[in-house]
C-alpha cells in the first residue's frame, strides 16, 4: 500500500509540475505581451485547458463541484475565443480561473492518494425536525481533506446550486433527501461548547477528525 501510495504521489507531483511549467511558459508571454489584443494567446490558453482536463478526468469526474468550475471556465473561454480582440484584463481572468482550479484539481488528486492510507472519524447531524421530520445521525470514516460537501453527498442525496461568484466554496444545499428548504450547516465549536454558523461554503470547509457537523433548516 505504500509503495502504491509512494507511485501515485510521484505521478501527481509530474503531472503538476508539468502542468505548472505549460502554465509558466503562458504565463509570461502574458506578463511582457506588447500590444493590447491578447487574442494571438487564446490557442495558447486553450490547448492549456485542454492538457488539465485530459490529466484531471478522474478528478473532474469525481467532483462535480470542480467540473462545473472547468465547463464555466470552458465557455468563458470559447467566448472570448470567438473575439477578435481581448483585452489584457479578459486574459488575466482567465490565467487567474485556471490556477484557481489547477491547485483545486492538483490538491484533490493528493488527498485522495493520502486517503488510502489515512482515513478520520466525523459526525453529522441532519436536522429535519423544522419541516415536520426528525434527527438524523451519520457517524462514519472519510479521507483526510474531505470537505463538509464531501461528507454530505457520502451520507445522503442532495441536490444543490453552484454559484461561480461565491468565494471561498461555490456550493448551496437546495435539497436534502428529497427534503427542499434552505439550508444552512454548523460546526461544533469546543471552545463555546456550542453550534457555530458555517462561515464558507461547504465545500470550502475541510473536515477535521472527530469533527461534528450540522444541516439545519433557516427559519
């Protein structure tokens, strides 16, 4: 097992170092472009984006908070692709998105080779007790760096909205269990022994081990 975990880091760190050189080399016909139509950069961007998604597929298939940020980017980037002209700052965005995800994507892959080896203890509590429902508790194992996103599509089907403006985390619960409503998740905070509001989105929030976790309804 290790020796496997030893070959797949080894794999992700080529694969990133790769990825980050193409990036770099991108990069920098970008920082000392003279002129203001970037567009003779856009192939360039384009076969970048290209290489991620043919690396990441297992990755971009796996989360599906991730392949939505990718097709968001995709289009962004078949848009200004069909431009005659791009301005300097339509480019910056997109070299800004795409390291973005590239570390998102890079980070994932890791965690998961990490996770065949180590794994944690975490609780969550689904409250349904405010649209007529009861409590329900979730006590399983999960690999490190798994978000509370994670977690909750591990436990239970959910369905859910990605807003690509929202930072950090994308992602709203619209639905839990067939169960529509707003929800809304805690922690338990030791410090105050008490429940604390969720103050990112939830696939922004890494589990910790014996972390407890909370969906509730607003009310």
């Amino acid at each position: 097992m290790l020796r496997e975990l030893t070959e797949s880091y080894e794999e992700s760190v080529a694969k990133r170092n790769s990825l980050s050189a193409e990036y770099g080399a991108l990069l920098g016909e970008y920082q000392w472009f003279q002129g203001e139509n970037y567009s003779s950069l856009m192939n360039a961007y384009s076969s970048l984006l290209s290489n991620l998604n043919g690396n990441y597929t297992s990755m971009l298939s796996e989360f599906p908070e991730l392949n939505t940020t990718y097709n968001n980017l995709l289009a962004k980037t078949q848009t200004l692709s069909e431009k005659s002209e791009v301005t300097r700052e339509e480019f910056g965005s997109l070299l800004n998105d795409f390291y973005k995800l590239f570390n998102a994507l890079a980070l994932k892959e890791l965690d998961n080779a990490v996770g065949i080896t180590s794994e944690i203890q975490v609780s969550l509590c689904i409250n349904y007790t405010k649209i007529g429902g009861t409590v329900e508790w979730h006590n399983i194992s999960i690999s490190v760096c798994s978000t509370l996103f994670d977690l909750t599509r591990k436990v239970a089907n959910i369905t859910y909205d990605y807003y690509a403006i929202i930072e950090p985390g994308h992602i709203i619960i619209t639905s839990i269990n067939n169960q529509t409503a707003g929800w809304l998740w805690y922690y338990w905070d030791e410090t105050i022994n008490d429940w604390a509001w969720g103050p990112v989105g939830c696939d922004a929030w890494t589990l910790k081990n014996n972390g407890i976790y909370k969906w509730d309804v607003y009310s």
